[in-house]
C-alpha cells in the first residue's frame, strides 16, 4: 500500500489517485471518507486540521486571506490495478 497522495487544486478539477489499497480477496464497492484530514490553503500558508469530509462539503474562513475557503462536490471512484 502506497502513502496517501496529496491533492493538488487545478481548473477544472481533475481526477487523481489519492490512495491505494491492497484488498487482495476482498471488493472494495464504496469509499466513506471518515476520520480527520489536513487542508493547506491553495493562496495562503494557512493550514486546517481535522476536516470532516463525511457530508462531502467542508467550509470555513481563512483569516490570512480574508476569503471562505472549501472543498465542495466530492466524488470518489473505485479502480481496479
């Protein structure tokens, strides 16, 4: 199993690989994204901990840029290698 990946931001959005899996003689049908994950701000040095991505959007404020920040529209897709 390979380290987590982290996501880069681009227009448009693109699909990456993230994570991956050995599930060998199991089926991995669906993705629930719990636990904490880590944010770094795309303009900013500002980071945020634990962000619960399980209702599939995240929103809070970014004091050093002044604007909201979020992750919105999350969509997981399951591969076989």
């Amino acid at each position: 199993m390979a380290a987590p990946t982290p996501y880069e931001q681009s227009e448009p959005a693109k699909p990456r690989k993230i994570l991956e899996f050995d599930c060998r003689g199991l089926e991995f049908t669906e993705f629930i994204p719990e636990g904490e994950w880590l944010v770094d701000g795309a303009e900013s040095v500002s980071k945020f901990n634990g962000i619960d991505l399980t209702e599939g959007d995240w929103f809070d404020y970014d004091e050093k840029t002044s604007e909201e920040v979020s992750i919105k529209e999350l969509k997981w897709e399951i591969n076989r290698s």
